[in-house]
C-alpha cells in the first residue's frame, strides 16, 4: 500500500484539539515521500477551513517511531540540480504552511524523529518529546551527502542558536529527549504514557495564551562570535574529512548566509544548496551506501524462512581485548554471559576492560550508574566450563592457532547441547580447518568481530560447505541484535575482510622495503580517505599478529600474498606494535613518533626515497581493490553490495566512494585494468588484475548494476 493511501493519516477532534496521527500502512515506519505530503497538505487545508480547530496535535501511530525522515528512494531520482532544489522547496512548502497555521501546532514525539521529521517538528509551534531511549531527535541528512532541505538548516541555528545547530546538522547525531530539552529542541519531557495528554494540553494552552515557549535562539555572544564560531566550524571539519565531503561545508556556508537573513531568503539558500548536493558523487556514494545496508537485512545469507535459535545466553572462550570486547556486547542488549581464561589475571583483565567500556559510556551520560552495573554483572568468569551446558552460543577468541582453537572446540562439545552453535573469531584460519572431525559441523561457523568491538559495526560471519542455515541464522540475528552490519561469505583463508586487506598492508611494508618513509605512507592514504594509515594500523593490530596472519595467507594463497621479511626482525627487537609501546612508530605520555631506528631493521632498504603521493595511493588501493574482485571471483563474497558494506565498516575505506565496487564501477573495469597492467610490469605479478575484472572491461560492464 503507498503513502497517498487514505489510512496513511487518520484525525480525531477532541474539545477543539484535532489529533492527526500519521501511520503509514504497511511500513514500519513513517516516512515523508511525496504521496504523503501531498496528502498532509489537503488535510492542513481542511483543517485551517474548520473554525471549530483550535488546535492541532501531530502524532505518529508506529510504537516507536514519529517520521523517520524523507523518503530517501525519491532522492534516487533526482536527475539534476534544477530537480534537487524543487524537492526541497516542496518540502519548505508544506512546513511554511504548518508554520504559518492560524492555529497552535504541536508535535507529540515518541522514537525516531529525525530528517525530514525533525524538521516537520522545528515548524510545530511547541513540542513534546516521551522520556523513553527510543526517542532521538536530529538531523543526520550529512550522512547522505546533502543539508536539511525542507528548512531544518534555516529554523533549527534560529531555534537552538549557532553552536548547537552546526554542531547537530554537521554530527548528524541524534539528541535523546532530556538533551533535547536542554538544547532547547523540545519543550517538554513527560512519560510516554502521557504524552498525547500533554501534547493537547499544551496545545489548549498555546490556544489560550496561557502557555508560552522558550526559544534560545541566536544567543547575543554568537552575534559578536560569528565569524569565529563559522570559522572553527569549517577547520574541524577539514580537519575530520580532509575536504573529501563536500556536504559540511555547504551546511557552514548555508548556516552563515541563512541567519543572516530573512527566513524567506534563506529557505531559497538551502534549496539552492541541496539541489547542488543531491546531484554530487559523494552524494550518490553515500545514498548507495545506505541502501546497501537495508538491503543486507533482507538479504542474509540464507533461506527466507529459516528459524534461527535464540540467545538467551552466551559463552565466550578468551578474556583478551576480543573475548571481552564480545562479552561485554552482549551484555550491552541484556545477554548474560558466560567469560572463561584460563588464569584469574587474564579474568580480572578481561572483566576490567568491559567495566572501562561502559564506564566511557556513564561519563558521557548515555549509561547510568545503574545501567552500568547491570551491564557489567551480566558478565560472570570462570576458569573452565561451568555454565556452558546452558549457553545457546559460544564464540572463541583465543590466539590464532589452528590446533589451540581446534582443541577448544573439541572441549566445548563436550559440554554443551546438541543445539548451542560454536563460532570462531578467527581473522584468518579457514573455519572448515578449524571444525575438521568435530562432532557437529553443521553447527560450526565463524563470526569475525572488528577491535574495538563496542565500536566498530562490522560482522562477518563466514559459513562453511556444512554450516546449517539455522545456524547461520542465529549467528546473523544475535549479530544484528548487537546492532552490526553482517555480512554472510564463504569460507576461506582471511575470508573477506582480511584477505583484502593483506596485500594493502603488503604493499605498505614493501614500500618501506624500498626506501619510503613511514610518514609518507600513511599521509597518502589518509589523503585519500582511509581513517588511519596503513603503517599505523600494522601498530594497531599487532606486528606480531600481522605476521602471523601473513604466513597463513601465504601457505593458502601462495606468493603473491607474501610479507617483506622485516617483521621478523622488528618482533625480535620487542617491536610488536602498540600494545608494547614501540613499532614503526613509539607511543608514550600520549604522543605517537616515527621511530627512525626502525628503518635499520628493513632488510633490502639502502635510504630514503620520496614516492609521489599518487603512486603511494595507486599502490596501495588498487592492491586492495583487485583482491577485493578476486573474492567475489572465488565465491567468498555473496555480490558486490556486500563487498561495499563489508570494506566501508569493517576496513575503513572510504564511505564518501560508496566501497571497493562502487569506486571501480566510477573508475572503469577498463581503466582499472590498464592501471593494474601498468602496475605488474613495474612491481610483479602480485598486481595480476583479476579475470572477473578483465572480463568486465572486455564486456564495458559493471560490478553495480546502476
């Protein structure tokens, strides 16, 4: 059923109040597509004609959701600039119209409210927020690549003032509702029990003068403060995105000329502004992006009607920074689990780090002191197995060896049920090697977590020819009830995640081999997009563990997966990386150098070379991008949309490029390949462009379809 159907609004007149409920049949959520608008349009006009109206209330009907913003498919459509800005004034309109009502509006707000929500609420005289986590307010249209359009980066600066405003429009976070009555964004707070009550007394009061709002608005210090605060603004965001994402700084520019106008010129501002956003590549990119994960949640990995088993309670084999970083994740949406090490040091450690997790979270305030202990008493340690005959799933995060990790698998079918499902979080070892004569190898997969796992939102769960699709089920639903993007692939050595990013951490170390500078390396791809270089995040993983995972690419994928000999040298001189405070780089009292003694253990190198910057990025990317092809040639990937998702939030690569396919989709097969040719001439065979690649330039194809 579409939006312009009649039951997507329903009114009910109460005492001179009309309550519109908005509540789009069919959708779980509401969203303002232009159907709907049209239809909210009709009922403001019938509404304004009815003198027996001396209010209105705006509420939605989904239980945890108001509006959660446009409908993003028609922003799929938009073919030009002129078509861009056309949208936006449709939507400036009907909100100048809720706006300019002849009677008090108020928004009743429970859930979602964010986008085109937000800004539906910003042109409501007064609103109500329910006191419940689910209720978010914010405006994260930056993600997309665009500005609020239909006003909110005209009415929000005029509402909340300057900082705040550019602070919400350029985050795209989303305020809970005391912060948002704090801010200003909201009037009132209450129970959600209440809040339609509240909304319609505040209502009447508005209607008969007795209620008057707050409004911050543009504070005196932000008028004698605006050049400084537009000028710090547009800094820290160079700073954050290296100019790569041309929406933030449209947003400073938009906000700067805006409130310095009428709201009539500005309006005219913003719509300009997104029009020329919405029709940008980032924008496309970012758009991509976003379906890209909407679909991943229809499209698992298994058969549509497959019944997955319910975590009610997990076990978790290794306390390191991995097996407490999963506990402590589980905790956080209430599953008690189960921690076991095999020392009480490691314990302590690893029940440590979980604590330091949540207690982030209560200095921030998004955890109480109560909601921080709950969390953490739900993490219970054990030095053996006691308590995981009722565990439902039992994730592995010991060290990286096949035997260790094989023996613990053997152990812990002996002690859980026919049912409870075993993962692996192993970043490398093929998960059928590792569930070789185990007892139930239906039920045996891998379930790869990112480091920090409370932060990064990437899940790769790695089936096997013999998983069951139950348990890839299970594994995919108590991954997404942790709120990560999963993606489902083959099994295989590195799987996707990181045997794409083998060879680009490769062709770092034997650049350093032949003369570059640390800095250089990772400045260049920094520059590119990366959020770290990759030097940098050899430190961060571990060189130690990086070398190891480089030898189990080799003995699978053979030469052209081989590593500079200069780890072992460095690990021999007690370099491991961060964690032991020296690598290629030195880390103390919260400062991270170069350390130049470390080009004394590069076997081959003779001194410094300088690399341009593009050949550095060449390099590097493209070394990534063709093993990315490879995988999907291989089966490890399910389709190229997975390969997006998965390289975006799992590796970092830049979102603003819409992941490894899409970029090669803009770049050309054909122009990819020449570039690769050119390459494996200069540096070897390891720059082989992939067949499916070659194939695709043959053919003028893409990996994308549009």
């Amino acid at each position: 059923m579409n939006a312009t159907d009649p039951s997507a609004f329903t009114r009910f007149d109460d005492r001179g109040v009309t309550v519109l409920t908005l509540d789009l049949p069919g959708e779980k959520v509401n969203t303002l597509g232009s159907g709907m608008i049209g239809q909210f349009e009709a009922l403001l006009g019938d509404i304004e004609k009815d003198t027996s109206v001396r209010a209105l209330v705006i509420k939605s009907g989904k239980p945890d959701n108001f509006i959660a913003g446009a409908d993003i498919k028609e922003f799929t459509q938009i073919g030009s600039v002129e078509e861009g800005e056309a949208l936006s004034r449709a939507g400036q309109a009907i909100f100048d119209t809720l706006e300019g009502s002849r009677t008090p509006v108020v928004a009743a707000i429970h859930g979602t409210c964010v986008g085109g929500g937000t800004e539906l609420s910003l042109a409501c005289d007064y609103r109500v927020a329910a006191d419940d986590r689910k209720t978010s307010i914010g405006l994260p249209e930056v993600m997309l690549g665009l500005i609020p359009g239909a006003g909110g980066s005209n009415r929000l600066p005029r509402l909340v003032g300057l900082v705040r405003a550019l602070d919400m429009i350029l985050s795209g976070r989303a305020l809970r509702a005391p912060r948002a009555l704090k801010a200003g964004l909201v009037d009132e707070v209450c129970h959600p029990a209440i809040l339609l009550d509240v909304a319609k007394r505040a209502a009447l009061g508005l209607a008969e003068g007795r209620v008057k709002p707050r409004r911050p608005g543009i504070s005196l210090k932000e008028k004698l403060l605006r050049p400084v605060i537009f000028r710090k603004a547009r800094a820290t965001v160079v700073k954050r995105t290296g100019g790569h994402y041309p929406a933030p700084l449209e947003a400073i520019d938009v906000v700067r000329r805006a409130t310095s106008t009428s709201l009539r010129a500005g309006l005219e501002i913003e719509a300009r502004a997104f029009g020329r956003l919405s029709v940008s590549e980032v924008s496309r990119a970012l758009v991509s992006v976003f379906f890209a994960t909407q679909e991943i949640k229809k499209d698992a990995g298994y058969p549509q009607g497959t019944r997955s088993r319910e975590v009610r309670k997990l076990g978790v084999l290794g306390a390191g920074l991995m097996g407490a970083g999963i506990a402590g994740a589980a905790s956080n949406v209430g599953v008690p689990v189960r921690m076991k090490d095999a020392s009480n040091e490691a314990l302590g450690r690893g029940l440590k780090y979980v604590r330091d997790t949540f207690e982030e979270r209560r200095k921030r305030r998004s955890l109480t002191r109560l909601e921080l202990a709950q969390r953490v008493d739900r993490v219970s340690p054990t030095l053996d197995y006691t308590g995981f005959g009722r565990a439902d799933l039992v994730i592995e995060a010991v060290f990286e060896d096949r035997e260790l990790k094989r023996r613990v698998l053997a152990e812990t079918e002996g002690v859980t049920s026919e049912e409870c499902v075993f993962a692996s979080n192993t970043s490398s070892i093929p998960i059928g090697e590792i569930a070789a004569g185990c007892r139930r190898p239906a039920q045996v997969l891998g379930m790869h977590f990112f480091s920090p796992v409370h932060k990064m939102p990437l899940l790769e769960v790695i089936a096997t020819r013999e998983t069951a699709p139950e348990t890839i089920a299970t594994a995919v639903g108590f991954g997404r009830r942790m709120g990560k993007h999963v993606i489902v692939v083959g099994d295989g050595p590195g799987f996707y995640t990181t045997r794409t990013l083998s060879p680009y951490l490769n062709e770092a170390a034997w650049l350093l081999t032949e003369g570059a500078a640390v800095e250089d390396i990772d400045r260049a791809l920094t520059a590119f997009g990366f959020p770290v270089g990759p030097v940098t995040l050899f430190d961060e993983v571990g060189i130690d563990v990086a070398t190891k995972i480089g030898k189990v690419m080799v003995q699978h994928l053979g030469d052209r997966m081989e590593l500079p000999p200069a780890t072992d040298k460095m690990m021999a001189d007690g370099r491991l990386g961060r964690k032991s405070k020296r690598g290629f780089y030195t880390y103390g009292k919260g400062r991270k150098r170069v350390d130049e003694t470390v080009y004394g253990l590069i076997p081959g190198r003779t001194g410094h070379r300088r690399f341009p910057r593009k050949d550095i990025q060449d390099r590097l990317v493209y070394a990534f991008l063709n093993e990315a092809v490879t995988c999907l040639q291989d089966g490890i990937l399910r389709s190229p949309r997975d390969g997006d998702v998965g390289a975006i939030f799992g590796l970092g690569f830049p979102p603003f490029l819409g992941g490894p396919f899409r970029h090669l989709d803009r770049v050309g097969a054909a122009a990819a390949v020449s570039t690769l040719e050119r390459l494996r001439d200069q540096h070897g065979a390891r720059f082989e462009p992939a067949t499916m690649l070659k194939d695709l330039a043959g053919k003028g194809r893409s990996f994308h379809a549009a």
